[in-house]
C-alpha cells in the first residue's frame, strides 16, 4: 500500500485519542493504515528574515511537519488572497471580495516554498491529498519541482459559477493550475457542474466518460465526494451520562419551551442576521410562539481583525438586542445570542435538546453541523432539520425542511411547521437522515476519495529516485 503525504492549512494533533472535528479523524485514520506525512502551517508567525525552520513530530508511522509563516506571508497568503479574495469569491461574495497584486504573489510564493518543504520528504510511490483553497496551486508547484507522484485535491468550500469566478484577476492561472491533479474533489455536483462549465467556455478541455478532463496534454478525474462528520461518536457523545445530565437541567431551567438551535462560525456566509430575522418574524405570523419558543444562536467568532466580521457582528447585536426588546420579559428570553465558542460535548447536548436544528447559511460547501444535529436525536421523539437550500448538505437530505434562507416569511412557516410537526412525521424524518448520513460518513468519504486516487489514470509516470 502506497504511504500517503497530506498537506492541509492546518495539521491535527494526532496523538490526540479522539479528534473533535471530522476531517481530522478520517485522515488521521487514513495515515494511521498507510503510513505517511501530513504537512501544514504550524499556526505559528515569524517576522520576516527570521529562520522559518519545520517542525517535525513522529507518532508510529506518521509524521507531521509543520512551517511558520513569515510576517507578510502571514498578512499577503493567509489573511490576504485565501480570506479576503478567495472566500469571499467561492461564497459567491464578489463585493466583499479584494483583490491585489501583492495578495496573489504572496499566494503563489507561499505555495512554491511549501512545495520545496514536501518535495523532501517524498518516497517514489507515495501518493499525495491536498485540501483547500489555500493549497490551490501546492499540486502546479510540486509538478515543477519535478514530482510526478499521484496528486489528489480537494476543495472544502464551493466552487462559484463562471460569472463570479472570471471576475477574479487570474482566474486562468488559478484554473491552470488545478490540471497538474489526477484527482480534483468537489462537495456537490452544483460545484462540479461549476467547474465543468467553467472549462466549457474556456473552449480547450475534452470532457470524456467518467468524469475525465483533458486540457491540452493533462488529463484528470473530477468527481463528487460529500464530506461526511464520525456519526457513530457524535451520537455517543450526545447520549452519554454528561448529555443527559445537560438535557434534564435545560428541561428543568425551561419546562416546555421549544429551543431552535443555531451554531455556525461568525461569518458572512452563514446567513446569521437573515436566521434572526426570519424568527422574529415567526413571533410576528404565529403569536402562539411568543413565550413558548427561543432562538439559541451559538456564533463563534473568526477572523476579528476583518472590517466585514466586525459588520456582521455589530448588526447580529443589534438585531437580538431589537427583538428581546420588544418581545422579551423577565421570564422569557427570545433570542440567546453567544458569541463565543462552546465545548462540542456540549453543543452535542444542546442539539439533542433542541426542538429544530436550524441550519441556513447563505453560501456553503456541505455543513456538517446539519448533520451533526440529526444524529444527536432521540430516534424516538427527535427534532426537525430546517436546512437551507444554499448549503451542500441539502444535496443529499432532502428528508429535511429546505428553505431559502433569503425568503423570511418561508423560514418563519417552515419553523412554525416544525414546532407543530407530528412525532411520527419526526420520527420518519430522522431515521432517513440518519440512514444517508451513517451509510456515508467521514470514512466512506476518505476511503472513496482515496480509492478513486489510486485509481486515476496518473497523467505523470512515478520516475525512479534514488534515496
């Protein structure tokens, strides 16, 4: 079996028993079976001329080497051209986007020097995964550098439709440079139909069966693999002894109020100000909720030093400050709004508890949140997905209330919906979610990544090298 060499913007502890977030634990288990590497930024910033020196750690059969980012890399490749270009353009942000010559150079130089770090560290037959849209170009660099190993890639956010993505500077290097893979991964099949009529209009790419391209003398297979989260544990963890202490206290503190729950990242793809309002709006249409039902939106700050998250924020607050104004009491809160993160147990306890699980991000690769409320359930009275029709996830769970998150009078009547949804309706609900996401969790998504990897027709050949 070929070792695997992963590259990531960020690298698991592995020496962790158990990982809190997906992602960490099916690659960690695919390392674990195969031996290998995986590469990525250390989280650490350097000033600039200081050494930027890897830092290697071993574990068994894996190895984990981490890099420091200089000072401008950290402000250019990092916060410059992946989160202020990059995101807001794959989150279909075109006005929130910035763009700048010295953001791309950054961007591509950074890309260069990781690939001179895990240019060292390959063996002839290893096969190599890299993830995300900081690490677009990581696969053109190492061809560069002469590496002709299998090269899988995959992108965790979406891939925006042609209209969005030609208004980037350089849009042709970037697409470019995605044919130096053998395998190319996509959430959905809205994002691979994306890239396909991205290359339709480029006029220079044979679309052959089974989902291979070939672009002048390169040729890769793009295909759909749905991120899935370790169902099997996130149920645990929400039925554990610690979870039902947590839900009998929430029932105690509350006897009979309906808890809608919301967490997400505070971020402007999330859609958290239109979630807000499409509750108010519920007290407003079915006034039999007031008293009766509470918003509880988790949102975990990110990227603070960004003018755009500040905004959301700010209108976030005022927002809930608005509505628990007019309609709260002493006795009953509308709107709980945490703007801090909370422990995954914990929030595994919260979403079981949970009458609706309210997911309704404006732009999203899959959300796993979706998925993680669904299994937390009691199978025997379980809550109801109101899931945005904008999130990968509603590809595939269709069994959920999908909604346009842009509609506030259609969220308000699929909560209404929801909170008055009969238990055996729930129950049939649930147990369909349930089914699709156990059958296709984070290790069917690894393994099926993995295989197809293996599988690819290789458009380099694996060169001898000698140690």
């Amino acid at each position: 079996m070929s070792r695997l060499v992963v590259a990531s913007n960020r690298v698991a502890d592995l020496s962790v028993a158990k990982q809190s977030g997906g992602l960490a634990v099916a690659v960690g288990e695919a390392l674990r079976q195969r031996g290998g590497v995986w590469f990525g930024w250390s989280g650490d910033v350097v000033e600039d001329g200081e050494p930027d020196v890897p830092t290697t750690t071993s574990l068994d059969n894996v190895t984990t080497v981490t890099v420091p980012l200089s000072r401008s890399e950290f402000e250019n490749y990092y916060h410059g051209f992946a989160n202020r270009t990059l995101w807001p353009v794959c989150h279909y942000r075109l006005d929130l986007a910035e763009f700048s010559n010295e953001f791309l150079e950054s961007y591509r130089h950074t890309n260069a020097r990781f690939a001179a770090e895990i240019e060292k560290l390959l063996l002839p037959d290893d096969i190599l995964w890299i993830h995300d849209f900081h690490l677009i170009p990581l696969g053109s660099e190492l061809r560069k550098r002469g590496v002709t190993q299998r090269i899988g890639f995959f992108l965790h956010i979406p891939f925006p439709p042609i209209e969005i993505l030609t208004a980037t500077p350089e849009h042709e290097w970037l697409i470019d440079s995605i044919f130096a893979y053998d395998l190319v991964g996509f959430q959905t099949q809205t994002d691979l139909n994306n890239f396909k009529r991205y290359l339709l209009q480029l006029g220079n790419t044979t679309f052959l069966p089974l989902d291979r391209l070939i672009c002048g003398d390169r040729e890769l297979t793009a295909g759909v693999f749905p991120v899935g989260i370790d169902a099997d544990h996130f149920a645990e963890v929400a039925h554990s002894p610690e979870s039902d202490r947590i839900v009998e206290s929430m029932k105690v503190r509350d006897p009979g109020l309906a808890l809608i729950i919301g967490v997400d990242r505070l971020d402007y793809s999330k859609g958290l100000p239109e979630r807000v309002r499409a509750f108010e709006r519920l007290l407003e249409l079915h006034p039999e909720w007031r008293n009766a039902a509470s918003l509880m939106q988790v949102a975990q700050p990110t990227r603070e030093d960004v003018d755009a998250y500040v905004d959301i924020r700010e209108e976030l607050e005022r927002l809930t400050g608005a509505i628990n104004g007019r309609y709260g009491n002493f006795d009953w809160t509308p709107v709980r709004y945490i703007n801090r993160s909370v422990e995954r147990d914990r929030l595994a306890a919260i979403f079981r508890a949970s009458r609706i699980g309210l997911v309704t991000p404006v732009r999203d690769g899959m959300n796993l949140v979706a998925k993680e409320y669904v299994v937390a359930q009691d199978p025997d009275d379980p809550g109801v997905l109101v899931l945005s029709k904008f999130a990968g996830a509603a590809e595939t769970l269709t069994e959920a209330l999908i909604v346009n998150p842009f509609d506030t009078d259609e969220v308000a009547e699929a909560l209404h919906a929801a909170l008055i949804m009969h238990q055996s309706e729930r129950k049939h609900r649930n147990y369909a979610l349930r089914t699709k996401i156990n059958n296709f969790d984070v290790f069917k998504w690894q393994k099926d990544f993995l295989t197809a990897l293996e599988h690819s027709r290789a458009s380099y050949l694996i060169p001898e090298r000698t140690a």
